[in-house]
C-alpha cells in the first residue's frame, strides 16, 4: 500500500525535505529500490537505525520496510547499555548510522561495512551465529522498543500490515483536511512520528519536512523553544505531532505574542495525558489542536479527535482499524490491530485483544476518556484510589508542564516532588500552582507536601521516557528517602 502510493503521487512534487536534501515522490521508487540493493548485498538479516531526523533516516527506514526486512529503530535518548541490550535483544547484526564516532564507541568489535550511495548512512557489521539468534514472530517488519519503567525496554514486534493499517486510519481522519505539509518534530524513531508523521502523510501525497534536531532544538534533555519556534514559522507546515510538553511551549510562547503558523490546520497531541485547561489555551491561542490515544503494542494510534469528531476532554473515537472496550474494572482493552508479540515471547495473533493497562470510561457517544495506569494507581491509608497522573497533570500545567511526581502508597495523604529548579519554578510559583489544582481536585487527591527533586526530571537521565512519561520505579528507587520525609517531617513538627 504505502509503496503504491509513493509511485502513484504526481512526480514533480515534494516527498521529502531536511533543509540539506530534496527528494520528488518520481525520485523516490528508485531511490528505495536502489537502497534495499545495497542493504541486501550486504547480507545482514537484521538492521537498527540510528540516526537523526532527516532524509537519510527516511530512506533507510522506507527500504526496510518496503523490502521486508526486520528493522529496528533506535531512540537516540538510549544510554550505551539500552542500544546494547536492544542490539543483542534483537539479534541485529548491522546498524545503519549518521554519527560514526558514536557508533565506534558503542559498537566494540563491530566493523565499518561501508556508506550507502543512497542514504548516506555508515553501515557497521558484526558476525552472528544465526543459530542462536533470538527468534522473531513470524511476519515481524518492525520491532519498537517500549520507553517504559524499566531500565531495558522491551521489544514489541509488528508487522508490516499493522503499522500500514495505522497509517492508513490517520491518514482517512484527516483527508477532509487536504493536509499538503507534515513537519515532523518528534524523533523519527518514535513510533508515533513513525507512523503517523510519515507513513500516514506520504499515504496523502503530502510533503514531509524532516529538518535535524539541531534546526529543531528538539533534544532528549530539553527543547530550545527558539529554535521550535523560528522553525514553525519558517516552515508554515499544515500539521504537526505533540507530545504535551511541547504543546505547553507553544501555548505559552503563543500567549506571549508569537503567532502560529496560518498554515497551521492539525495538531495532534498525545504521549501522556493532557489537561482540559492546556487544551482549552491551546483552542484559545488558535492552535488546531486534536488529542489522540495509541501504544506501542497496537502499533501506534488507537483512538483520535477528528476536525469531524472532535471532544475536548477525551482522546477521541477508536479508529476503523481497531476495537475498543472497557471492562468492569475501568481498563481499557484494544483488538484488531495489535503486535506480534514481545520479543523473547511466545507469538500471538495480531487480531487478539490486549489488555493495555490504562484506565478509561467512554461517553454516551463513544469518545474515550483516559484517567491513568492501573499500575500507578495508588490507594491511600484511608483506603482511597488515586491515579498519580490525574493529580500530577493539575499541578504540572500549572508549573509551565514541568514534571511532577505525586505519592501516596499507604500512606495518609498525597505528597509531591517538583521536577524543576528554584530558578524556573520558584517556591512561591511551586505552593499557588499546587493550591491551586488542589483547588480543583477533591480532598482525598489533594497534595499536602511538596519537596522539589535535586534536579530536573528528564529522559536524559533516566527518570523520564522519550515522549515525557515519568519513570516512576527510577525515581523511587533514587529518591525514595526524600519522599519518606515528606511524611516523617510532619511527625517529627
């Protein structure tokens, strides 16, 4: 399908571009074929990509898939020991890459194997024996490594019908919209931007701006908002991905006077929960903003608002390619369009149902509304269930979207910790911020206690995945005693 599309698109018009290259969609068939050539010749059955946003990661990718070969994508927020554990994990034995110094730091004992004439990407290999490669599913196209609590994520494996599936949904929820200019800001190798940023987009015939992240400003550690900014309104694109940290940004820069882009027609947010308040700036500002609901394991989207189907407050409808339910529990479970299997796991059929751990509620007419993880919910000593997320979304929007850490395991009332520095957030900022979304929040949910964490929490060092989702089990483990003392303090006084 996707590969139909690229050759059905009017020659002359742009597929892609990164401020360095230019590639026509007439340019691209042979292009692609060109680069699954090189990467068959060099005889590896299993490739990783890491690179920058930009052309050459796109036509690494787009060969990979449309020459069925097993790829996997890797974050460039990974530590050494996540690209190690994710190289031996998958049994890869070539990466594809646009930064060979790092590469010959991470890979010891891999050799250079060569550049491609195509993409531009170093290629290095190493020998394995295939007999005790890990074994894939059957049919698996993709594996993603999930950005979750644990120190080594886990790899989902897709197929290339369920990722196609995707994009086809997303880009049937915006036809209407005639979406003629995608920039993509999150990285590529996020699922999500994967997907629905560029798979979904070329489905329409549309441009594909994939500028690196030093045009950007996007980093794991932080956003330059400046440079977001200056390449928004350099760009005009008709539509966009976000996660919410980045949709905070512009909300605040738009509230200040910047403009956004006219051009501007649909902005998707999703990644973690948003709050109604941030939405409703957002709309106010006169960002075109639809929020929308996915995981790794259904391959990307699930649920999304539509410019026809749009609810403030929800993340929208299923889409066609999938069903949704919510048992007796509150958890929400997805069928139709789901992995393979984890990797190192027994198979499962792609059309079984998963559970995914999210608690939701839908409406009277069908919109999805999300309120947590089963496994974050915590019950207070006076025998209360709380979702961290609901508690910790009032008080973070209300700190610029700064993360914040609530808790209160067994414990008598909710505490916090501020991920943010004195200098961004003073203390006097931190207390009206929690006062007022306890302001908002009923009496069992609402925060007593605050400390403020010795640092930032940032995927950088671990306490927070790549689209911005705490990494709750790190953060307790390193600050645990901080959290205690929030409690034992009061005892003490």
């Amino acid at each position: 399908m996707l590969a139909d599309a690229l050759r059905s698109a009017p020659a002359g018009a742009v597929a892609l571009v990164d401020g360095r290259r230019t590639v026509s969609y007439g340019a691209m068939p042979a292009l692609i074929e060109h680069e699954i050539e090189w990467l068959r010749e060099g005889g590896a059955e299993r490739h990783a990509v890491l690179a920058d946003n930009g052309v050459p990661w796109v036509l690494a990718d787009l060969a990979l898939h449309v020459g069925a070969m097993l790829s996997v994508p890797l974050p460039g927020s990974f530590t050494p020991a996540q690209v190690a554990h994710a190289l031996d994990d998958a049994g890869i034995d070539a990466l594809l890459t646009d930064d060979d110094v790092r590469a010959r730091e991470l890979l010891p004992g891999w050799r250079a194997d060569g550049i491609s004439p195509v993409s531009g990407l170093q290629r290095f290999r190493r020998q394995l024996d295939s007999a005790t490669r890990p074994s894939a599913p059957p049919g698996t196209r993709k594996i993603t490594y999930t950005s979750g609590s644990t120190s080594n994520p886990k790899g989902v494996c897709l197929s290339g019908a369920a990722l196609e599936a995707i994009a086809e949904s997303v880009a049937g929820a915006t036809r209407e919209l005639a979406i003629e200019r995608h920039l993509c800001i999150l990285p590529l190798a996020t699922l999500l931007e994967n997907v629905a940023g560029l798979y979904a987009p070329l489905l329409c015939g549309a441009t594909c701006v994939v500028p690196p992240n030093s045009v950007t400003g996007m980093s794991y550690g932080g956003v330059d908002a400046a440079r977001l900014l200056g390449t928004l309104s350099r760009e005009q694109p008709n539509s966009l991905i976000l996660v919410p940290e980045l949709l905070q940004v512009l909300v605040v820069a738009a509230e200040r006077g910047w403009q956004p882009p006219a051009s501007l027609q649909f902005v998707a947010v999703g990644g973690a929960k948003v709050s109604r308040e941030l939405l409703e700036r957002a709309d106010a500002a006169g960002i075109p903003i639809y929020e929308g609901y996915g995981l790794s394991e259904c391959a990307s989207v699930v649920c999304l608002n539509t410019p026809a189907s749009r609810r403030a407050g929800t993340v929208g409808r299923p889409l066609p390619h999938v069903r949704v339910r919510v048992d007796a529990s509150g958890q929400v479970h997805v069928a139709g369009n789901t992995m393979l299997g984890y990797l190192g796991d027994p198979p499962r059929a792609p059309h079984d149902e998963i559970a995914t751990g999210d608690l939701g509620v839908f409406d009277a007419d069908g919109y999805l509304q999300l309120h947590g993880r089963m496994g974050n919910r915590f019950i207070t000593s006076l025998g209360r269930n709380v979702s961290p997320e609901w508690v910790e979304c009032e008080i973070s929007q209300r700190l610029g979207g700064r993360p914040v850490l609530v808790h209160g395991e067994s414990r008598p009332y909710v505490v916090a910790l501020v991920g943010a520095s004195a200098h961004e957030n003073p203390d006097a900022a931190v207390e009206a911020a929690i006062a007022a979304a306890n302001a908002v929040l009923p009496n069992y949910a609402q925060v007593r206690r605050w400390a403020r964490a010795p640092g930032p929490f940032t995927p950088a060092d671990g306490t927070l995945t790549a689209n911005g989702r705490l990494r709750r089990q790190q953060i307790h483990a390193r600050l645990g005693t901080l959290l205690d003392n929030l409690y034992h303090t009061e005892v003490a006084s």
